[in-house]
C-alpha cells in the first residue's frame, strides 16, 4: 500500500471546501497547529463536537509522520477531553513521536487553550504501511 496526497484530507486539504484546512510547522521536535473552533463545528450548543477535536488531534499526529516520511496509518487512537472547549475558541495542537519500533510508532498530542490549559490529549499507536 502507498499512500497518496491529492489536497483533499478533511483535517489539511487546501482543496477541500468543507474540511478544517488546518497548517502545521515544527517547533523543535513538536509538530504544531492553531485549530479555530468555528461555529460549525459545534457539537453540544456553543461547544466543539469531540470528534471535530479528535480529528484535529490525529491529524497533528498523523501528518508528523508523513513529514518525517514515516509512511504509516492510524491503528489505535485513545482521547482524554479534559475541559470543554468553546465555539470561537482557538487552539494549539503539539504532536510528537514517542517511540518508533517498526512497523509500529507511537505519538501523542495535546491541544491547549489560549491560557495554555490542556483541553485534550491524544495517543496513537500507527502502522507503517
């Protein structure tokens, strides 16, 4: 299996109309990105749906690896909300990797609020493909 980029991730993609178009850059070893929580990301009223959060989490982790062309996919991925983040709110996402013993790699992530509060936590464990 090869994996393949067309601009239309959901999380990344500039190409994808409906999708969170979220950028990344390194900042040492972590892989960081700024999540605005718009409106139409709303699960409970005037609150994130976590699987919004969740999908910003992984692909924080999950475009580490391809940076660091480690090819691989997400096989496990486990979430801890901490605080309930809301609509208008602005995040930052770290990623890193924590362990790699191929085929299987390890990261974790954290989204913090802008008083540097952890909102949520993300671990993966991914395959290469």
């Amino acid at each position: 299996m090869r994996l393949a980029v067309d601009d239309m991730c959901f999380a990344c993609g500039r190409k994808n109309p409906i999708g969170l178009r979220l950028e990344f850059h390194f900042d040492g070893d972590d892989y960081v990105t700024a999540f605005e929580v718009r409106p139409e990301y709303q699960g409970w009223a005037g609150i994130v749906h976590g699987g919004l959060l969740a999908t910003a989490l992984d692909e924080t982790m999950a475009r580490l690896l391809w940076e660091k062309e480690i090819e691989a996919i997400t096989g496990r991925l486990e979430i801890r909300y901490r605080k309930p983040v809301k609509i208008g709110d602005r995040l930052e996402i770290r990623g890193r990797i924590t362990r790699r013993r191929s085929p299987v790699v390890e990261t974790v992530a954290e989204a913090r609020g802008t008083g540097g509060e952890v909102v949520a936590e993300a671990k993966a464990v991914s395959m290469e493909v």
